[in-house]
C-alpha cells in the first residue's frame, strides 16, 4: 500500500493535508508499519494519533482503537470522517440496530479504524466479533490511548485499562501500540508490564513546549483580584483551575458579576449542564472556564490561549498536563500559577488525613516538586522537564525567571547562624522554633528548653521572621538541611549545612519581592 504513495510524506499529504511530519512521528510510523509493539510517549498535542492513525490507513485491516472517553472518540472520528477516512466508534450510547449496522460496515472492511471504550472491549460478545473480523477483514493492530490508565502510579488509573492484556494473550501477533502523555519511569514500566507489550520500542519525545510562557505569582491575599487584573490582560479563551467545587463557583460568579465571560465546571454540577458548559466553551460561545481538574482530560480546544492556576496543583505532572492545554495549535500562550503558602498548608494538611502512609510519603514528595517548581529562581521550563527526565540547557527566555530574574544575595553568614542554631537545639525542632531562638523571642516554648542560653539565642535580631522564613526555605529547597515531616517538621542538617558552616559553600538567596511588601504574610 505504501508503495502507492512512493514516500510516507506523500501518504500524509493524501490522507491528512500536511505537509511535513512532527519530531518523531516519521520513525515511529516506521515502526508501526514493521509491525512492532510500540510504546509512545509525547505531550499533549504532540500528535500521538496520527503514530496510529497513518500506519491504519497504509496496512490491511482494522486498527482498534481503545480510548478511555466518549466524548473523546466523538472528536476523533469526526476529524477522521472529515479527512475522508472510513472510521467509527462502539460505545454505550449507541442503541442496538446503530451497533449492528456500524459492526456490519466494519466487517465489510469500509473501516480502517474503530474506536471502542475499554469495558466494551472485553465483554464476551465483542470478542467474538474480533475474532470473527480478524478472519473476514483482518486486525492491523491495538492502539492503547491514554494508556497510563493502565498504572496505579499514573493519575488516571482505570482498573478496566487492566483487563486489556487478555488482548495480547488472544491476539499475540496483532501489534500493539500504547499511547501516552505520561513520561515518568515508574508509569512507563508500568505500562508495558500491565499491557503484556513485547520488546516494546519506547519512544519518548522532547516535552518542551516552546510556545508556552511560564509564570509563578505570589498569591496575594487579594488574590481575586490578582486573578481579575491578570485576566484582564489576556486575550482569547482560557481556563482557570481550582481544587474545590466551592471554590469554582464562586469565582465563576465573581468573574461575571465583573463582566468577565465565565462559566464553571466541575464534577459536581448536572451531566447537561456541566457537558452544555464545555461545548460553549469550546465553541468560542464563553470566553473562560472555571473549573477543577475534572475539566479537561481529551479536550480538543487548540486555541486556549492562557491557563491559571488559582490554586496549588498536586503534583508537577498535573501541572504540566493541566496547563499543557493552553496553546496546542503552537502559538503563544499562557501559564501562570498561583502559589501561597497558605495554599500549601492546605495540600499538606489533605495529605496528612491519608490512611495509607506510602499514599502519604508520594504525596509530600509530589508536593514538594511543585514547591521547588514555584519558589525556583532557575528556568521554570528546565524545572519542569528535569522533572521528566529531560535536560534543558540554558534560559529559555520565556518565563518568568528567565525575563525578570530575582535579584540574587550571598546570605552565607546568615545561613551560618541559622544552621548554628539547628546545631545548638540539636535537630530537634522546626523552622518556627529556629526563628524564635534567632531573634531572641521571649516565648515559653524557648525558655522552657533553655534555649534562651543558647550562644546563637538573639543573634538574628537584625532580620525580620518573614526574611529568616524566606532563609529557612530556602536552604531547604536548595537541599543544603533537611526537614523532616513525620507529623511535625524538624529541621535536620546534612553534609551541605557542614560544607557551609565550613565555608567551603557559598549561599545564594532570590529575594522575594512579596518580602518588601505586606504579601509576606500569608503563611
Ligand atoms: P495528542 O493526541 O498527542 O495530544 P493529537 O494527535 O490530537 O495530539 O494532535 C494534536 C494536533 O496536531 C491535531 O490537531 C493534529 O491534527 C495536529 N497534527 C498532528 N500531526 C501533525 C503534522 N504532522 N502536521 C500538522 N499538524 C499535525
Ligand atoms: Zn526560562
């Protein structure tokens, strides 16, 4: 087949329109039409489907297509069918005769593709079909979409995803081709164990997203209105993100009170209502949604020109996913989080109600990548893809840090005094504590331990709390102490705290603007 069309550009040209093939897609589609099972890697808006949508269309038989989202399949074959291509979808929406005349038309091999939701997939009746398709018209191969949902490390896991790997006990020469956004190492694995995929390529795309522009705002305690003014200076669609439903209304409500064009999303609101919000949005009929992370997942909206974060995400996965949606169509847009430490509380508060204590210790540690993402001074774009395993050499010079870096200071000596101070109270308090005994505090607590004798009691006077806070992070998120969080922080020095009371490091510090003005605070 491909012969018909000399080149695979060609090919692409016919059935598609473009011109050139993305980074990565050309290979991969080699591989598929090798007939390998293949595990793909790429951000949101990559171009992931056209790795098994071309090779469907070049190869005999029919590509199953298993993706997690209704509304999502709709999309898809309405893009397919508009292209000319033969493709359909199963799912639990359609009635009997819809099913029986779609499966009539696949066995006539008109289709090259067909869409069908997981659970469907397994059931005994379906099975059969493909049994009875691959002899009549022949399988080209399984494509597994989203197919982190197959792993309890992912953040979509869908036990049904889990049953898939009969597929490949059934069909052990059809090709299988996993399909994800997910990149980190444990999701990856997990992916080709769970899949049965067999001696997989693994092909993993750059992450970066150059078009996008990164920010973190210090969340004031006017934080609304923060939200409100940098709206104001955006142009197009865009979302605004929440953790809570409560929250999510109300600023929906505020915003068109304000005469923002907004509607909210979120789990909680009726099916209709919630899926009539999501269609006027991606029609351009509302300019901005509101909403949790339940919003979002398979959306296809190119043009989303900003997304914010008004409260803290989970974790940096979620971050880049969430705020990955803005700008798919590779024009310049916007992403900005807000970050408090108040939020932060919050988040670490929630995770602390867990039961399960591996739950918990995943959960501090995805925190604290989002905390060492919004307080760093360095590149947020390398932040981000250091945290998929990816390099960034270099500014990016287009996000914050690399625009308007922080001015830097050498807080070496006051480093000292604050490590002196863990020393002195022999590692057995937390950062608050630290400070009281700096600044000679006449707190109970401190007279209590004996601690106002302590050589370094008062040896901070010359700092506000707010400035040793700013310190005390900040040597924490440069690794140089450590904190504990076994139900209450203690501060722990490590082999960086001795280099620097050694003087064998130096200590340098971005100082917050928020310091210097009444923002600071918020914790
Ligand atoms: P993903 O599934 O990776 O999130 P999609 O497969 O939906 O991304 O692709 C995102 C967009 O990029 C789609 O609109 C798609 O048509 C487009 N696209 C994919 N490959 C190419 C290409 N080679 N040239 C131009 N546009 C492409
Ligand atoms: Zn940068």
């Amino acid at each position: 087949m491909i012969s018909q069309f000399n080149c695979l550009e060609n090919a692409l040209k016919y059935f598609f329109g473009y011109d050139q093939f993305r980074s990565g897609q050309k290979q991969i589609i080699n591989e598929a039409l090798n007939d390998k099972d293949l595990l793909i890697i790429m951000p949101t808006g990559g171009g992931k489907s056209l790795c098994f949508q071309l090779p469907a269309l070049l190869k005999s038989g029919v590509c199953v297509v298993v993706s997690p989202l209704i509304a999502l399949m709709q999309d898809q074959v309405d893009a397919l069918l508009d292209n000319g291509i033969g493709a359909t979808f199963l799912n639990s929406t359609l009635n009997r005769e819809e099913l029986q005349s779609r499966e009539n038309a696949i066995l006539k091999g008109k289709i090259k593709l067909v869409y069908v939701a997981p659970e469907r997939l397994l059931n005994d009746n379906f099975l059969n079909f493909l049994d009875f398709l691959k002899q009549k018209v022949g399988l080209s191969a399984f494509a597994i979409d989203e197919a982190h949902c197959v792993s309890a490390w992912g953040h979509d896991f869908r036990p049904e995803y889990r049953q898939l790997k009969q597929l490949r006990f059934r069909y052990p020469k059809v090709p299988m081709f996993a399909l994800t956004a997910t990149a980190t190492k444990r999701v990856r694995a997990d992916i080709i164990e769970q899949l049965g995929l067999q001696n997989p390529t693994v092909h993993v795309a750059s992450f970066d997203r150059p078009n996008l522009y990164y920010e973190v705002q210090q969340k004031s305690r006017r934080s609304y209105t923060q939200l409100l003014n940098y709206i104001r200076n955006q142009e197009g669609s865009g979302i605004i993100y929440c953790l809570s439903r409560k929250n999510v209304e109300t600023i929906a409500l505020r915003l068109q009170q304000d005469g923002i064009d907004a509607l909210p999303y979120h789990a909680g609101m009726y099916d209709d209502e919630r899926a009539t919000n999501q269609t006027r949005f991606i029609r351009d009929d509302v300019r901005i949604i509101v909403a949790t992370i339940a919003f979002g997942m398979g959306i296809n909206k190119p043009d989303v020109r900003f997304v914010v974060h008004y409260d803290l995400p989970r974790n940096l996965e979620s971050y880049y996913q969430e705020s990955g949606r803005a700008g798919r169509d590779g024009e310049p847009a916007n992403c900005a989080l807000f970050f408090s430490f108040g939020d932060l509380k919050r988040l670490e508060y929630l995770i602390d109600q867990k039961i399960d204590e591996k739950e918990q210790r995943v959960g501090r540690q995805q925190l604290r990548q989002v905390v060492d993402y919004a307080e760093g001074t360095e590149c947020r774009r390398s932040i981000v893809l250091r945290y998929f395993g990816q390099q960034y050499k270099g500014k990016c010079d287009n996000c914050d840090n690399c625009k308007h870096p922080k001015p830097v200071e050498d807080w070496t000596i006051e480093a000292q005094k604050f490590l002196s101070c863990v020393a002195r109270c022999q590692e057995r308090f937390g950062m608050s504590h630290i400070i009281d005994v700096l600044r000679g505090s006449k707190k109970k607590k401190v007279e209590k331990y004996g601690h106002h004798l302590l050589s370094t009691y008062g040896i901070g006077k010359d700092k506000s709390a707010a400035e040793w806070k700013m310190l005390g992070r900040s040597l924490i998120h440069q690794g140089f102490v450590n904190e504990t969080t076994d139900g209450f922080s203690v501060l722990k020095l490590n082999k960086y705290s001795w280099e620097i009371f050694r003087n064998e490091r130096k200590v340098e510090i971005a100082i917050a603007k928020s310091l210097t003005s009444k923002a600071s605070n918020d914790y």
